[in-house]
C-alpha cells in the first residue's frame, strides 16, 4: 500500500515563492489520489499571504512509516541528522546556487544514513547538481505555472528582479541600471517581499529595451 508524501514546510509569514510551490503539489498530489501533507511544527499553523486550505500535518516530531516520503526544502536539511530515518526522503532544490549554504564541505552529501532523492525545478539546476553530487541523478520537477494568472499584458519598459536570491548581485545590478542611459527610461522593480498577485502583475508587463 501506498504511503504519505510528506513536505516539509518554513513557518514564517514573509512571501516565498518556493512554500507556494510546495504548497501547490500537495494540492496537485490530492487531486490525483495520493495522501499529501503539508508538515510545519505549529498545530494550527496557516500561512496569511495567501488562501493557505492546505492540509497540514503538525508537531515538533512526525511518525513516518516506512512507505512515506519526506520532503525536504534544500535550505533546511542539516548534515547528519537525517529527518525521515526508516522512511524515503527527498531534498527538493529549488534554488540550486543555495543547496550547499548550510553543508558546504560535507562529504558524503548530505550525510543521512540512507541517500535521498534529489529534486529540483530547472535544467539549470539539475545541470550544477549533478556535477557537484556524482552519483546523484537529480530529477526535475517544475512548479505548475498559472496561466490564468501569469499571461501577457500591455508592455511597459521595466525590469523585474528578485533582490533576496542574490542580494550581492541585486545591490550592483540596481546600480549599473540607474547609471545606464537607457535604462533610465525604465521602471526598476523589486519584486522581493511582494504578493503572488503583484509578483504576476509586474512581470505580465515586462519590457525593456534600448530605443
């Protein structure tokens, strides 16, 4: 018989694009017949930023039989202490350049007594992971895009970027367009922080090119 998908979830109240998407496939897994859960510590624990009806699983401990799996979001795996001892595991990179920011120098990755699978959302992503994790076979799994939600509307000359993923680059790249002529004539929109709504409105009128 078929276990539990279990995806481990941050409890925090900041938009994050990534907990919309784990949030996505337990809605996804549901509406094709598999038992999926949302797992964050805090019984009764809801995310405000957006319609969260997610069934959600709670406590600091879960039991996991051994024909569950559990999810786990890159950022929070932590070297040799594995979370789904007797059950299958999943480390779910959706931001590869981050994978290794808390296991820098371990080896073997990521020390757990059974190896996990290995996911992540882009051939980017699975292109670097492979080569940094031989003998790992990443497999890509994209979020679902909405396209009721995220579809082309007039253009507007601007550019979108995402300041939190790579605040360093972010800080030079505003300033190299504030100081470029033609990109003065453009909107400069950081989209960090922002809703899913606003985050698809911004990028719906996406233009920007020299004249």
């Amino acid at each position: 018989m078929a276990g539990r998908v279990v995806y481990a979830a941050l409890e925090t109240q900041f938009p994050l694009g990534g907990i919309r998407v784990l949030s996505q496939q337990v809605e996804l897994l549901r509406a094709a017949g598999v038992e999926a859960y949302r797992w964050t510590p805090t019984a009764g624990f809801r995310y405000q930023w957006f319609d969260d009806t997610v069934p959600t699983l709670s406590g600091m401990n879960l039991e996991l039989g051994e024909d569950d799996v559990l999810v786990v979001p890159e950022v929070a795996v932590v070297p040799d202490k594995d979370p789904a001892q007797g059950a299958h595991s999943v480390i779910y990179s959706q931001g590869h350049y981050i994978t290794f920011l808390g296991t820098a120098d371990l080896d073997p990755y990521p020390g757990w007594a059974a190896r996990p699978a290995l996911w992540t959302v882009s051939q980017a992503g699975a292109h670097m992971l492979r080569r940094a994790l031989p003998g790992y076979e990443p497999h890509l799994v994209p979020p679902v895009i909405d396209t009721d939600r995220f579809r082309p509307a007039d253009k507007v000359r601007r550019v979108a970027w995402m300041s939190r993923r790579r605040p360093m680059e972010s800080t030079l790249l505003r300033r190299l367009l504030r100081s470029t002529h033609a990109a003065r004539a453009c909107e400069l929109h950081d989209i960090n922080g922002v809703s899913h709504e606003e985050v698809a409105r911004v990028l719906s009128r996406l233009r920007c090119s020299s004249p």
